[in-house]
C-alpha cells in the first residue's frame, strides 16, 4: 500500500496548458549568452515580431556560451544581418555570482570559445552604440515603464535576472512572465555531471530564481531538446537553409558548418524556448511542479531538482515544457528562411 502511495506521489502533477491567445502587445526583453542557438532564437523573436504582436524591448546579454564581449558581439551581429540595429543591447554579468568558475578545457566550449564557431568573419559589428547602462539597470527601468506587460526570455546562464531580484525586488511583481531554456527534469544533463549546462554554469543564480521569480518559470529543460533531435537532422537544416534569405541565417550558416561537422542532428536549444514564448498553442505537454536547484551535490551541482512529494499547487513554481507540437515548430523554422 504505501508502495501505491509512492507511485501516485512520484506520478503528481498538474498539467495546465498556458493561455494560446493573449490580447495586447506582449513586451520582451530577450536574456542571452552569445551561442550559436541564441543567434537561431533572435532570429525567432525578431522575425516573428508582427505576426505575434511581440515587441522585442532589448537585448541583454551575459556570460555563458563565450565572455560578455563576444556575447554583445554576437547578437550585434545578428542584429545587423536583419537591419535590426535599432533593437537596443546592453552589457550585463560578466561572471557568475560565486567566483571562481570549475575550471573550463577549450573543449567543452560547444559553440567555440567566441560562441561563434571561432569563424573569422570579415568584419566586426560596431558596438559604439552599446550604451553604458548595466542590462540589469535597464531590465528594471523597462519593467517599471511597462508593468505587467514585459516577458523575459532566459537563453543562458540567469545571473542577470538573479542580480534583478536581489538589486530591485519590488520590481518583480511587475513581470509577465519568465521563460527559461535551461534545467533538466529527469537528471539527464549536458555537462560532466548531472546539470544542464546554463544551470550549471551559474547555479545560485539559477537557485534564487528558482525560489524567488513572482510567476510560474516556464521551462523549456535538456530532456525536451533531446526528444526534439530526431525532427531536426543536419541533412533537413542545410536544405532549408541552403540559399539563405538574410545575412544573418548567412552568418548562422558559416557558424554551423563548423560546428555541426560532424553531428548528425541539429539542436537549435534556444529557439525552442523563443518558439514558445510566441505560440503558446504549440506545447502538446505541460506539467507544473515544485522545483529547486541544487547547490551542494558533488555531482548533482546546479541540477534542477522537481520536489515531487510536495504536490500543494500553491507552491508550484515552474511549469515543465515536456512536450512541443513538431509539426508547428517545423513550419515556424521553415518560415524564417522564407
């Protein structure tokens, strides 16, 4: 009996689809860390802004994938391959909150160590527009402009929304929503032990959140982005890409021939969070937990922990993305290249 017990308690949660239509002009400030995937998922949100009625506020950018400076680099250059320098872009945390970092080997840098593939381009965006503000200043002012109206969409490590609960907390009851790729659901992790990286690599900051945020954290985790491989073989991704509409897909394209060289299937891991934010009607699987991030495991360390055994819908706080409709997605891939 107390067996069954276990069973149901391992087996609760509460799948509650998000609202597929909103009214308004939804606001979004877009959190990233310079990779190749925050590249695909600016592309996203830029591209789809009208269609969507989405207004992309900013671009923050943060450490993860590559340093700061390659980061704001990075989407600088995405940002000129759309002619969409007008949207703004801002410094943000350098480092992770508790230095020093576990030691990283060059080759657990995924996208390189500039984020982009280490490709030499050319040229390089010019960045003196870059205003001096601290993204996390301008987070905060743009939530106080627009209450209730501004989502964030999290693509990397959350040391910046961290900074924004504990620098400005009153400011957190004014946020939309919150949209993070990052976690894991089932311990299935991507660095050398059981985290997902973006956790991993700023686990406090990944934990105050987790703890902190005013709405429900819907979380895009590892586990999705793997079942999602199999839909997206390289052979597909180059065919619609092949003869690229703008240059930053060019861009895109140089970055992942290099990368992708030698890998069958194509892992575009922050697109899938940005392609959620715009179409809420695409998620075919939801479930809402209590979850916490670990701090103190040897191997466990920034692993997103789903406190089963605490099914009291007041305490939920993140709302698992397990499941997003792939022939939706599909099309909205196709579409960018159109």
């Amino acid at each position: 009996m107390l067996h069954l017990v276990g069973l149901l308690l391992l087996t609760y949660a509460v799948a509650v689809p998000l609202p597929c239509s909103e009214k308004g002009i939804r606001r979004v400030i877009i959190d990233q860390d310079g990779g190749g995937d925050d590249g695909w998922a600016l592309l996203m949100m830029l591209m789809n802004e009208k269609k969507y009625n989405v207004v992309v506020e900013a671009i923050t950018c943060t450490h993860g994938n590559t340093d700061l400076e390659n980061s704001v680099t990075n989407a600088a250059r995405i940002l000129e391959g759309l002619g969409r320098r007008d949207v703004p872009l801002y410094r943000g945390a350098s480092e992770r909150l508790i230095t020093p970092a576990p030691r990283r080997d060059v080759n657990r840098y995924f996208w390189g160590v500039d984020g982009f593939g280490d490709v030499q381009f050319q040229s390089k965006p010019d960045l003196g527009n870059v205003p001096d503000e601290h993204a996390v200043v301008k987070m905060h002012e743009l939530i106080r402009k627009y209450p209730r109206q501004i989502s964030i969409l999290c693509l990397g490590p959350l040391t910046n929304l961290a900074m924004l609960f504990k620098m400005f907390p009153s400011v957190k009851s004014e946020i939309a929503g919150i949209y993070i790729l990052g976690g894991n659901r089932n311990g299935v992790g991507n660095t050398d032990f059981a985290a997902e990286f973006n956790f991993f690599t700023d686990p406090e900051a990944a934990n105050i959140v987790m703890n902190n945020a005013p709405v429900i954290l819907n979380i895009v985790p590892w586990e999705t982005v793997l079942d999602l491989e199999t839909i997206f073989p390289m052979e597909w991704r180059n065919s619609v890409f092949k003869e690229p509409k703008n240059k930053a897909i060019e861009v895109l394209n140089q970055v992942e021939e290099v990368i992708y060289a030698n890998i069958s299937n194509w892992q575009p891991c922050d697109m899938y969070a940005a392609a959620v934010l715009l179409n809420n009607c695409m998620i075919a699987d939801a479930k809402r937990y209590k979850a916490d991030v670990e701090l103190a495991g040897k191997v466990t360390r920034g692993m997103m922990a789903i406190l089963y055994h605490d099914n009291d819908e007041k305490d939920f706080n993140v709302n698992v993305i397990d499941g997003i409709e792939e022939d939706t997605l599909r099309q909205m891939v196709e579409d960018l290249n159109r």
